[in-house]
C-alpha cells in the first residue's frame, strides 16, 4: 500500500519525509515544492509519510421524518390556512 497513492495526491513519501526532516520555513517549504503551507504543515505534523486511511461516510437517512401525528395534523391545518409562512 505504501506505493499507491490517489488519484490527487500532490506529495509522495519520499517530498513527505523531506518535509519532516526539513529545518526550513513552512512557507519556503510550501513555495519550494508548490504546495499549500496547511498541506505542509499537516505532513510536519503527522508521524508518518503514508496517507491517512479515509473517512467512512454514512448514508444519511432517505425519506419523510417522523413527527408525531398531532404535529402533523397542526402542520396541515396551518398550512391549509396559509398561516404556516407567518410563524415561521
């Protein structure tokens, strides 16, 4: 895994390791090898040259959410009313 890196990776290991090691300014740093200075500063402060694993995304919930039937029946009165627009 250590070889592949994704599709927008702008740094390898090995730009990675120099910006560990390096001594200089995070600016130059950044102007030297055309980065971002947050892009180098976040590798500065990482202990390692691999990529971070990516996030896990949950699927938000599809569909109507669930409101008690009172409420419900309030909402349509409102709405049928046209007095909804006036309490919001």
């Amino acid at each position: 895994m250590a070889g592949i890196l994704h599709s927008s990776a702008r740094t390898t290991p090995r730009v990675r390791a120099e910006l560990q090691a390096s001594k200089e300014s995070t600016r130059s740093l950044a102007e030297q090898y055309g980065l971002n200075p947050k892009t180098v500063a976040k590798w500065r402060k990482r202990g390692t040259t691999e990529d971070a694993r990516p996030a896990i995304h949950h699927a938000r919930a599809q569909g109507l959410s669930v409101r008690p039937a009172a409420a419900n029946s309030v909402c349509l009165a409102l709405c049928y009313f046209g007095m909804l627009g006036a309490l919001l």
